[in-house]
C-alpha cells in the first residue's frame, strides 16, 4: 500500500467487507515492536494478546508430512517457470 502525500492509505476492500467498516467507522491503529494492527471500534485492548493467544494454541498442529520448511514452501509454490534449470 502506498502512503499519500497526507499519511492516508486506502483498506482494501476485502479487508473493510470482513470487518464491517463502513464510512463513519471508528478504527484504531495498535503500535507493537514489529507492526501496526488495525482494529475496528476501538477494541484494541487485548487484540496482540488475542492474536498471540490464538497463535499459541494452534503452534506444532501444522503437519508436512516430514518435509523441511524449505521444502514445504517449494512444494506449496509450484513450478518455477522463471527460473533456468539447466
């Protein structure tokens, strides 16, 4: 997203559908260490702490059948067709 001259930046859509934000909506930015969250009406209290806690409860359930991270991401990507495999 690009930033205009007066610090705006447009939600996208798809992000303002599943929210509910609608013209007149409050929304609040939460500042962490490594990002920014957006939250709506104001229900930034315990958002880092919700999305930690969710975060925390679904770590170690992801299964790859074995294959290494690196693996994992080559498989989920694809075929390069960018690539020379020479």
């Amino acid at each position: 997203m690009r930033v205009t001259e007066k610090g705006q930046v447009t939600i996208p859509k798809e992000i303002r559908d599943r929210l509910g934000i609608k013209p007149g909506s409050n929304v609040e930015f939460v500042v962490a260490d490594k990002g920014v969250m957006l939250v709506k009406n104001g229900d930034a209290t315990d958002a880092f702490e919700d999305f930690d806690a969710w975060a925390r409860s679904v770590e170690g359930t992801f299964d790859t059948n074995g294959m290494t991270a690196d693996n994992y991401i080559d498989w989920l990507r694809g075929p390069r067709d960018d690539l020379d495999r020479h």
